[in-house]
C-alpha cells in the first residue's frame, strides 16, 4: 500500500561520516572544506558506478542507497580504498578518514529523493560503530552478502538503536580495505582475492563467479605451473620445466561497457592487470578516460586524468598508471593527480603492445624499430635491451615480481608463430617460454594470463 507520504521499499542504506571532524576544521577550516568537497566527488562517482545515487550531504556526512547488498559493499570497499590513496598524499594530521555503516532495510522516499525511517537510523548506528576508514554492516546485510565477496567479517554483538525496540546484529568488516594489500609482496598476496582482502571461509573465486550480468567474457589460457618454471630459471636453472596449462575464463560484467575483438590485445591492448588483481582498461574507440576495476567488483570509476589515453599498464604496487596518448607515454596516480609526460619517448601501441614498470621506477616500452628499450620514468639513461631479428618484432612487455626478468611477445610474420619470451634483465639472456601463438602475457598472482591470435 503506499504510504501518503512516500513510497516504502527495501533499500540497502550507506551512512558516513568523517572521524574527527572538529578537530580537522580546529586546525585548518579552509583546507578541510577542500578535502571534504574532494571526497564527497569520490563518494558520488563510486556510488553512481554501483548503480547507487547520493540522497543527502549534510554536515560531514554523507547519505547514500543502493540496489542491492553486495553493490552496497563493494561500493563501500572501492570508497576506502580509494580514500586512502588520497590521505596517503596528505601528511598525517591532514587525513580524512570516513567511517561507514550499511544497513538493508525499509524506507520511505519521498518525491525530492529523501529518505526517512528506521532503515536509516540503523545504518546511522552503524556508523557511529565502524573504526575509521573502515566498515559495519546490519546482520541483514550480512546475511546477503555472506559467500558472495571476498571479506572477513567480526560480529560485534548485538546493538541497541533508539525508538527501535529489538537489538540489531552488527558485523565489522576486520579485512584491510585500504592499498596496503597492492603493496603486500607477492608472496603474501599468494591465495588472496585480487583486491587483497583476505578471504573467507567457504568464499568461491571471483575469477569464477561475477555478478549474474555478464555479456563480455575473454577466455586466457592459465599457466599454473608458470610461478614455478619462473623461480627455477630465476635461481639459475639452465632448464625451463615445460609448464602444465588449463584453460580458465574470466566474465566482465555488462557494466564495463567494453568489447572485444580479434586481436584486440595486439593491435591496441586495452587492459592492464596488476598484481594484486587491480583491472585498469579502455574501450575500444572511446575517448573518454581510462577505467580501473577490482576483478570481484561489478562497476569501474574513471581514472582522472587520462581522457583520449590507450595500452594502459601499472607500476609493481598498483599505485602508477601509464597510458600512451598521441605517441608519447604519460604517467598519472591511479587514485588522481598529477600527469607527466615520459620524455624523448616514441611509442605506438598498436605496433608495441604495451610498456611495463621495473620497481627502481623505469619504463620498459617497444622502439619503432621493435627492440625492447628501458627509460627512466622522466626519460633518462635510455637503454637497448633486445634487439630483434630482420622483420620481427619484441613488444607487450611485463616485468615479474622481484624485477629480475620480463615476459615479452616475439611476432615476426604469421601471428600463429608468435611466441611469449622470457628475458633475464641481470644477463640479458632470453629463453622461449610459450610457442605457438601465444600474445600479450599478463602475470598475477602466479598465474600467467595470455590470448591466442583467434581472440581466445
């Protein structure tokens, strides 16, 4: 029945309101409103890629719904993460750190979009319970999103909520949500979902399971054994054990708005994946800015900065972005801010795959002669790495965790001889790892991703 003074519906509710509020404005008010209307941007951007809208911004607060439970987290968890790239360009006493309670509950919405009734005084309460830069959740809420996103929860027992008679279940999220977890080593993050959040008991893979709206998938052939044919060669073995392959398939949600074609990934690549599993791409033909998603999220938010920008690709932490614009490479945070340009560099993706970061901070990106040339990131001490035979071509290359070696794509000719190579960068010696048709390698987590010239 509809209420006379609006319409009732389940909502999923998201409170948030900035810890030490008075304190941030006692020491500068002007430099606090800044960073406040900053924030509150990001708050708007994310909640709108969830498919969420803002209901209300008073005070330090902010007041938002979603559509549903696992939006609303995953939502929250993109906010964090993202709050806290931006604090950690902030000194310490100048952080904004927000606290976040959910709730799924029954509202009523009135015709100017605000919403009233005990589903927000629940998440309020929430709120007030989360640690700051961290999350609460209803037990409703819970009970939704339980099995269904890679994170720890804690019961924090039964809480009282004024005018509501019956103690509500409250559940803190205990994993860390900030980009620690990008910058954790590789062998920490061995096992851990790509945001790197701990996982749960009993929590599928992500890789395997995505939000049900599913319209773009791109099939990779995974190399389990890869982790362990690279770390023999590494410590100096003189032989390469031939790695067991499966193939696996990865869904992109519809809201990614991306597409696909054959050899996509050679022409122009498009995506770019880091270690702990943080997905940046483009879309094919699109001007607009580049865009990053955590594999296990359904929704991507912008990347600021780097409008009209191709063959995207991540320093080792996943805090760097580089992109090629109008042949040159340009270098930007990941969270915002500042671009530069690499200086005295020439690159055209479509015929150099796509560049990579080593960790002391140098690009490694393909010549217009196709050789495999490395840069400092402002374009000093320029060094020849590879040098290809007559015809042929080294591009798409990735540097592996411990920097010692890159996985580069050798085509000369036929695209069904290409083959994916391994480079060491403490003697240049280069040893043949895939054959056959192998292009654009991409390694996470110990698995290594590539794509066969027929768009698998």
């Amino acid at each position: 029945m509809a209420d006379p003074e609006g319409t009732r519906k389940l909502e999923v509710i998201l409170a948030a309101d900035v810890a030490g509020y008075s304190r941030l404005m006692e020491d500068d008010e002007s430099a606090t409103v800044r960073t406040l209307t900053e924030y509150r941007e990001l708050f708007s951007r994310y909640v709108t890629a969830h498919g969420g809208r803002i209901v209300d911004t008073a005070g330090d607060s902010v007041l938002a719904v979603c559509e549903s439970a696992v939006e609303g987290v995953e939502c929250a968890v993109d906010i964090q993460r993202a709050l806290d790239r931006r604090n950690r360009q902030l000194a310490d006493h100048r952080r904004m750190h927000f606290r976040i309670g959910i709730n799924l509950g029954d509202v009523i919405t009135r015709g100017d979009g605000t919403i009233y009734g005990d589903g927000v005084n629940i998440a309020a309460r929430l709120q007030a319970l989360a640690d700051p830069g961290a999350l609460c959740v209803s037990g409703t809420v819970y009970d939704q999103v339980e099995g269904k996103v890679p994170l720890p929860f804690k019961f924090a027992g039964e809480q009282s909520v004024k005018n509501i008679a019956k103690p509500i279940r409250a559940y803190h999220v205990v994993a860390d949500i900030g980009p620690a977890a990008a910058t954790a080593s590789y062998e920490g993050n061995r096992g851990r979902p790509g945001s790197g959040l701990a996982k749960s008991p009993g929590t599928p893979s992500r890789l395997a399971k995505f939000s049900p709206r599913v319209t773009v998938v791109l099939v990779f052939l995974v190399a389990l054994a890869i982790g362990v044919a690279l770390s023999l060669w590494l410590r100096g073995s003189s032989q390469i054990p031939a790695p067991s392959v499966r193939r696996a398939t990865l869904y992109l949600s519809s809201q990614t708005d991306s597409q696909f074609h054959n050899y996509a990934l050679y022409q122009t690549p498009w995506f770019a994946l880091s270690v702990d599993g943080v997905l940046v791409y483009s879309t094919p033909g699109s001007t607009g800015p580049l865009l990053a998603r955590r594999p296990e999220a359904s929704a991507a938010h912008p990347v600021e900065g780097t409008a009209g920008g191709v063959s995207p690709f991540l320093s080792p932490d996943g805090q760097m972005l580089g992109f090629e614009r109008d042949g040159s490479i340009f270098i930007v945070p990941v969270s915002g801010g500042q671009v530069s340009q690499v200086k005295d560099v020439v690159f055209r993706p479509w015929t150099g795959g796509r560049p990579t970061w080593t960790p002391d901070a140098r690009i490694i990106y393909t010549s217009e002669r196709g050789a495999l040339i490395m840069v400092r990131s402002d374009g000093s001490s320029s060094e020849q790495l590879t040098a290809p035979a007559e015809g042929a071509r080294h591009l798409s290359p990735i540097v592996l965790p411990g920097g010692r070696a890159l996985l580069f794509t050798e085509i000369a000719g036929n695209l069904s001889e290409a083959r994916i190579s391994m480079l060491s960068l403490d003697d240049r010696q280069t040893r043949t790892l895939i054959s056959g048709g192998a292009l654009t390698p991409q390694y996470a987590d110990g698995l290594l991703f590539y794509c066969r010239p027929n768009g698998t």
